[in-house]
C-alpha cells in the first residue's frame, strides 16, 4: 500500500468504503467536514507519531544509523513522515482541540532530531511550522 494512501480496510472502521483515499484528498474533506474524518484524522497522527518516534529512537542510538542505512537513509520513510507533517499542519485549525499541541511536537522532534533528519524532512517539517505560525 503505498504510504499516502489509505485503503478500504485502513478506514473501514469510519465506515467508509472508498477503495483508495490520498492525503491531499482526505486534506480537502476534512476541510468540509471536519467531524466526518475524526477517525481518519487519529489514523493519520498515530501514523505520524510513529514516524517521530522511530526517528527519535534511531537517531539516540547512533547517528551514522539514521543517515547512512537506518530510517533515515530511507527516502520513503522520510517523505512519508514529510508528508504526514505537512498535512496535519494543514489541517490543524480544523481540530483544535485533538491537535493542540501538535505545534509543540513538531517543535520538539525539531529540536531533538534536526542534526539527524535528511535535509529534505527538515525542510518539510520547517514548512509546516511556518505553516502553522502564519495561521496562528
């Protein structure tokens, strides 16, 4: 399954039944109907939180593991973590009260994995709160 899609199964239990669902697509009916999609929304920031975790992880162990063959050397995984980023920034002023501090998290695992993260996650994640600070 490619990672920014999401098959039937993943959001069956919403009881939609949409063979396939990208991110940009979800993104545009979250926008409409932001009750809706509170379970694709949990999906997609536990996929998200996931991702930051085993970054974390790897990046405590050792930096030459996350760069050169760990979970960052892998460029999907790192796009997909791009990708997650950036589409909960998006879709943060929709659902202020479950992703509240999703602005701090983005900020910490900035903090904590910058020296670590390839340049183009960092780029992502920058942009997302950049994002996120233009709409307050």
């Amino acid at each position: 399954m490619p990672s920014n899609e999401f098959t039937a199964d993943a959001i069956s239990a919403s009881g939609r039944t949409s063979e396939k669902l990208s991110l940009p697509t979800l993104q545009s009916k979250m926008k409409c109907d932001p009750g809706g999609y509170e379970t694709e929304l949990s999906l997609v920031y536990n996929q998200f939180k996931s991702s930051v975790e085993l970054f974390t992880q790897q990046a405590s162990f050792n930096f030459t593991s996350v760069v050169n063959g760990g979970v960052g050397g892998d460029v999907t995984v790192a796009k997909d973590l791009g990708d997650r980023a950036m589409f909960l920034a998006h879709v943060t002023p929709f659902y202020p009260a479950k992703l509240g501090g999703y602005p701090s998290e983005l900020v910490e695992f900035l903090k904590s994995s910058a020296r670590v993260l390839p340049s183009g996650l960092r780029v992502t994640v920058t942009q997302a709160l950049i994002l996120l600070l233009n709409r307050k």
